[in-house]
C-alpha cells in the first residue's frame, strides 16, 4: 500500500484549480508506473445525476489515448438503472457484473468453503443448509449474517455443531437486519 504525505498540500479553492491538481496528480502518478484506482462502495447510494457526471469528468484523463485512473463502482443492483441512465457514463463502463443469488447447492459450497478457509468445515450440521439457503434466499449478505449469528449463538449454547433449530433461532434476530 502506498501513503502520500499531504503536509505540504494546500487544498484549492475553486473547481478549476482542484480538477487541475488531481489532473497532475494522476498523471505523474502514471508516468511513475503506477495507476490509480478509485474504489466506491454502496454506489446505489449516489442520489444526484450531477454526481455521475463528476466521476464521468474523472474518467476523461488519459495520457497517449491510455486512461490514468480505473473507477470500480460496488453497490445493489438499483446502481444498474443509475449508471444505464446516463448514456455518456454508460459509454466508460468496461465491465460490469451482477452477483445473483446462489442455489442450494451453491449456498453450502460457499460457507463450507469459508469455514474450510477458517479452519473447521465441520461445524454446519448437514441438515442446516437447506434452511440456510431458505432463509437467505441464497444473497450472500444475508448467509453470512444468518451464519455469523449462528456461530455466535451456539457458543453462547457451547454447542460444537450448528443444526437448523440455530440457524432458525438467529434468523429471528437478525431478520430486521438481513
């Protein structure tokens, strides 16, 4: 990871003179072999079309016709009908992926795989992963809620094992959450 020290930075005052730093910041940054990379999480959240057109703005610094900054856009699928709206936004868009939910069989694999990455698999009665996936409908949230709950209850429990009857009881409290 890289750190800049800012000590000396003075920020500008008006549009202009901001979009004009960035502008060298990312191109000495590129011309030291090294790209930038703009990370937004919970995009759906960006209310104003104003703001689509600012990220849009970004996007236009390149160097010989070679963009100096990539945007990664993360958020719920309502960010699709946000970004579609904007035509000339829409144009920038290199790659774009929904997540859809996992099926039943998907929905074990993937907590048994981070259990395995965690160091136990065993922990998940068999039988819990049909209920699992019935109530999270296979969204990945809301699986690792229901389960993070049910590792959280049966230790509470000194359970060594989670069944349905868990994964039911901490769906009831985390169902406002999920």
């Amino acid at each position: 990871m890289i750190t800049y020290n800012f000590v000396n930075f003075k920020m500008p005052d008006n549009k202009a003179d901001i979009l004009i730093s960035l502008e060298k910041f990312l191109k000495d940054t590129y011309r030291d072999g090294k790209h930038c990379v703009v990370i937004i999480d919970e995009a759906q959240n960006i209310e104003s079309e104003k703001v689509f057109e600012e990220l849009r703005m970004l996007l236009n610094f390149e160097i010989n016709s070679k963009p100096v900054i990539t945007m990664i856009m993360a958020g719920q699928s309502e960010i699709s009908n946000k970004i579609s709206s904007n035509k000339q936004f829409l144009q920038r868009v290199f790659l774009s992926y929904e997540l859809k939910p996992f099926n039943r069989d998907e929905t074990r694999e993937y907590v048994i795989h981070r259990l395995k990455v965690a160091g136990n698999e065993k922990v998940f009665e068999e039988s819990c992963f049909d209920v699992l996936y019935e109530l999270s409908g296979g969204i990945a949230r809301w699986i690792n809620n229901i389960c993070l709950v049910s590792l959280l209850t049966a230790f509470t429990k000194n359970l060594l094992t989670i069944n349905s009857d868990v994964i039911k009881e901490a769906y009831s409290t985390t169902k406002g959450e999920v």
